[in-house]
C-alpha cells in the first residue's frame, strides 16, 4: 500500500510540475495571465485563468482551488486545468 501512495505523490508532484510550465508558456505568449500557487499550509493549489490579461479588481475567467491531500477527484481537476491550458497554448499557434 505504501508504494501506490508513493506513486500517487510523485504522479500529483508531475502533474502540478506539468501545469506550472504550461502556465509560463502561456504567460509568454502575451494574450492571457495565469496565476499558479501552492501553499504546504493548507496542502492547497491555485490556479486563476485571466482571458486577454490581468483586469484590477477582477476575478479570473476560470478558477481552481484544491485541497490536494482531501479529494479523490483531485487527479480529473488537474486534467482540467491542463486541458484548459494546452487549449490557450494551441489557439496561441493559430
């Protein structure tokens, strides 16, 4: 049982790696603003798409905030968010 947990950890730490470089090539792309944040707080990532940038005193077009160590569905929210930003990335291309 130890090692599956092992697993899952390291497949979590990939794929919060995975979203935080795909959020700077976004970001480098000039259209659109991503803010990424990890806290060992409260075990918690953030993720707050901007569409066309940054607005002061706006919310972001789309938003995540997970507990990693509290859901199972912890792994689909990732993949959302990776989705989410490869879609950005490949209308960046067009």
């Amino acid at each position: 049982m130890k090692k599956r947990n092992r697993n899952c950890k390291k497949n979590l730490e990939s794929r919060i790696a995975q979203i935080t470089a795909l959020s700077v090539r976004v970001k480098q792309q000039g259209k659109h603003d991503v803010y990424v944040r990890y806290s060992s707080i409260y075990d918690g990532f953030e993720v707050d798409i901007f569409i066309g940038g940054y607005k002061n005193k706006f919310p972001g077009n789309y938003n995540w905030c997970l507990w990693l160590n509290s859901s199972r569905s912890i792994f689909k929210s990732l993949s959302q968010i990776r989705a989410k930003l490869n879609s950005l990335l490949a209308e960046g291309r067009r």
